[in-house]
C-alpha cells in the first residue's frame, strides 16, 4: 500500500493543473458573508462580536476571574512542580537520568547549568545513594519554580532527545488535561 493512496497530498505549485487558482472562484463563493464568523474586535473592555454570531454564546464561553464552570481556558506552560505531580512522568525521568554514565548527560549535568555547585552535586549524591530517592526527584525539586520548557531546552543542549520527547508529549498530550481536572 502506497502513502499516495491513503493519505491526501497538497499541491502548492501554481503552475501546477491540480492547483485550484482562488482567483478563478467569484467572492463567497466557499462561504456567503452572512455566515462567516467574524474576528470579535475590541471595544475597551468588552469584546463585540459583529455579524450574525449572538455575543451571548461567547460570554458564556469567557472565563471570569480565573474559574468558571465552562472553562475555555488554555493551560498555561507547566512549572517542574506540575510535573512532580505525576509519577509515571517521574518515574520515566528518573530511570533515563538517575543511572551514571560517563559519556551521557544525566541530572548531574543538568543540576550543574542550573547552578548546582560541586559540593552540592557531590552530597545530593552521596545522600541519594543506596536509598530509594532519587536524584533527579530531588533536583526537580530544588528547582520547582522553573518551567519546563526551561528543562527541555537543557534536554536540547545536553542533547537528549529521550527526555526531551517524554517531556515535549506530557507537555502536549497529559498537561492539558491535568489542568483542566484541577481547574
């Protein structure tokens, strides 16, 4: 099975025969004007939303001072301390950057461009060792108040792509809806 069959294919070259030319469509003709949605336009502190669309559908949507029952809501960027609130995301940092390695970057390093000094690194260690805690855990911790974008372009310069795509996927896929449940 070809990927031409079954998936669409865009053709973006004009001089191309498949290329449908916009030009040659009348106006409207994809959608008469009554009943496009219209971009709402700011009038002060009260958006009016000009057209057929009723401004009373979109209040309904708004969020009021943070909480509302029909949040619409975007989460906003993840701190390391939401992150520390889901332990199958903890559980998969810690095994790819708990393990010491001489030529893989791991929480050290990454404990390190954070400002982590020698000392620190050196006893953070050796209290970790042979416990059930775990170092990267402990790091995270330290610095909770970051946000995880913060960590994932560590990933980037240290480059490890693993963290990096377990990172880049929580943020994506688990976040949203972490935040919606808690908001």
């Amino acid at each position: 099975m070809s990927l031409k069959s079954t998936h669409p294919v865009q053709v973006t070259e004009p001089q191309d025969p498949v290329t449908l030319q916009l030009t040659s469509m009348p106006p409207g003709y994809l959608t008469p004007s009554s009943e496009r949605i219209q971009q709402p336009v700011d009038s002060g502190s009260k958006y009016v939303y000009p057209g057929t669309i009723s401004s009373d559908l979109f209040k309904e949507l708004q969020c009021s001072n943070g909480s509302c029952d029909k949040c619409c809501c975007l989460a906003p960027p993840p701190k390391i301390s939401d992150l520390m609130n889901d332990e199958d995301l903890l559980y998969t940092l810690r095994l790819k950057l708990d393990p010491s390695h001489c030529t893989i970057k791991n929480w050290k390093n990454f404990a390190s461009r954070w400002g982590m000094t020698y000392d620190e690194l050196v006893l953070l260690e050796h209290r970790t060792q042979g416990s059930a805690h775990s170092p990267t855990q402990e790091f995270l911790r330290r610095y909770n108040e970051k946000s995880v974008t913060e960590l994932t372009e560590l990933c980037r310069i240290y480059q490890r792509i693993d963290v990096l795509r377990v990172l880049q996927r929580w943020v994506e896929n688990d976040w949203p809806s972490r935040w919606q449940k808690a908001h």
